[in-house]
C-alpha cells in the first residue's frame, strides 16, 4: 500500500540548536535507511518550507505508523497520514484512453 504523509516538526523552545541539528542528522540517516528497504520511496519541501510531505510504502498503515515512529525527530512531528488507492481517470492506467 502507498501512503501519502505530512510531517510538521516543531521543536521546544529549550532544544538547542545543536541538539536540533543533531537530530536532524539522525534523521537523515534513518530515512535513508527506510529509502533503501523500500518504506520511503520520495519526500517533498512545501513552498514556505513549514512541512514535508512524503510517500511511504507498508503492508498496512500499522506498519508505516511504526517506521515513522523510528524517525528520531519523532517526538517533536505532528503527521498526516492518508492512504492512497487508484483513482478510476488516472492517466497512468491502462483502461483510460484518450480519444485521438
């Protein structure tokens, strides 16, 4: 199943720059991991960068809440989740042709 995710991390005014960098390091680590067994397939910055929003691949959506559960900024991220399934005029399926 495919999901589409928004994340919006906001840290507590006493976290450090440095802790928060820091995080973010791990982060970054950690999403590259779920990048290479196929969780998280691509991410995206809005316009005034005040979220990101991704798509993520599982078996369900415990499972996907659990792999966001493992990213360190975690506890600081308010999420989004939603469940993608095919839409009936999607231009990539098969059974929709465009009359010449």
């Amino acid at each position: 199943m495919l999901f589409l995710i928004k994340m919006r991390v906001s840290f507590p005014k006493e976290l450090s720059d440095s802790d928060q960098l820091a995080l973010r390091a791990e982060e970054a680590e950690v999403a590259k991991e779920l990048a290479q067994e196929g969780t998280l397939i691509r991410l995206w910055k809005t316009d005034l960068n005040t979220a990101t929003w991704g798509i993520w691949r599982a078996d369900d959506q415990r499972k996907v809440e659990l792999a966001i559960k493992s990213l360190p900024l975690h506890a600081y991220m308010e999420t989004e989740i939603h469940q993608l399934t095919e839409h009936p005029n999607d231009p990539k399926s098969a059974e929709m042709r465009v009359p010449a």
